[in-house]
C-alpha cells in the first residue's frame, strides 16, 4: 500500500516567516496530494490539493509544488500569522476512495 | 450549510464492551469514510462507503465494522473493546467521486 513521509515533525518560524512541509509517496499511482490543518480540538481542514496533472498550485499564502518523478510534494506557507499554528498533514490518494496521510507537522509561529 | 456531525462526542467505555459511533454527512454528499487517529499510528483508514456499499477498507481486525443507510447516514461499531482502540474516530464526506474530503470533529472513545 501507499506509504507517506512527511518532515519535520515539528517547526517554529517567527512571524512572518515561510514554513515549508516536505512529503514523500511511495506508490507511483497516486494522483491526488490534499494537504490537511488541524487546530486542537477539531478534525482536519482542507486547506489546499494538487493533481498529478499539475506542478504547482497557490491559494494567497498557501502553495504546494509536486513533483512526480521524485515523488515528493511540498506545502509553502509564506508571511506566516500566529493563527497558522496547527498541525499539518499531506496526503497521498490513488482513486481507490482512502487516504494515506503522513505523520503530521506541528507548526507554532512565534509572535 | 452545516457540516459533518458526529455523535457522540465524547465517551468511555471499559474493555470487551462494544461501542456505536454516528457520523451525518454533509447534505447532498453520498460518500462517507471513516479514519481512526491516534498518537502513536497517525491518521488510519478504516471504511468507506458510497450508496450503502463498502467501496474500500482498511487494514484494521474484523471487530471493526461499519454501515451507511440509504440517506446516507452512517455508523461504525467497533466489537469486544481492547485498551488499543482508544483514539479520535473522524467521520469525513464527499460527492462520491475521489477528492476533497470534508471532516467531522470527531469521536473520542477511551477505553478503560
């Protein structure tokens, strides 16, 4: 099955900085890379997704960038706000109706 | 429009009992998929299902099982409780085609 990697774990940037959040996947038939924030107490949010078909896609701050040869895809956050906070995961989908996520990434922006 | 509402929201069980989980999707969504998420293994795939139908499960023991009805409600039941099933089970709907999916806030069950 799908086998996803995310680092780092964890990550702290002071205001106003980029975060950056690097996945990798195993099964080369994945086709849908969602990437997911999580505030405490609260289930996942989709915040932005890309396609196979595609090589980068940004949302105002937000940007993920895939790469299908090396297998790996990236969530950019710039000019990061305190409420940024949250755990982050990326997933990985091959239209078979399941996701395989990463681990997850803590992301705590300093003020 | 309102969201994905799971019920309940909270509950304690102790080990060997067996527990019913709600989740009501989002109006007008037919697919509903069921993860489980927990500290140590992350976010896991259970169950999905589309128009009744269980279109893919995940790799979890058999005392796991779910259902959806014809409006498109569903339910997971997990059987003879262990002290590992303790976790936040997210409920999440779709349109029925692969894509977005759409999460709850969860149930979190604690087995004592």
């Amino acid at each position: 099955g799908e086998n996803v990697e995310q680092h780092p774990s964890t990550l702290s940037v002071q205001e106003g900085d980029s975060a950056v959040i690097k996945c990798t996947y195993s099964d080369s038939a994945s086709n849908y890379f969602p990437w997911y924030k999580q505030e405490l107490g609260k289930g996942p949010q989709l915040i932005i997704d890309i396609r196979s078909n595609v090589g980068e896609k940004k949302d105002q701050r937000i940007a993920v960038t895939l790469n299908k040869t090396a297998k790996h895809f990236s969530l950019h956050i710039t000019e990061t706000q305190p409420e940024d906070s949250a755990v982050y995961f990326c997933a990985a989908s091959n239209d078979d109706y399941k996701l395989s996520f990463g681990a997850g990434t803590t992301v705590t922006v300093r003020a | 429009k309102a969201g994905v509402t799971q019920t309940p929201r909270y509950l304690i069980k102790t080990r060997g009992q067996q527990v019913t989980l709600s989740c009501s999707p989002i109006s007008g969504h037919r697919s509903v998929s069921w993860y489980q998420q927990t500290p140590g293994q992350g976010l896991q795939f259970l169950f999905e299902y589309f128009s009744e139908t269980q279109r893919n499960k995940g790799n979890f023991p058999g005392r796991f099982s779910g259902r959806q009805f014809s409006n498109s409600r569903s339910e997971m039941n997990v059987s003879t409780l262990e002290l590992g099933d303790s976790a936040l089970y997210l409920c999440a709907s779709s349109r029925g085609a692969p894509g977005e999916l759409f999460f709850g806030e969860g149930s979190r069950l604690t087995v004592l």
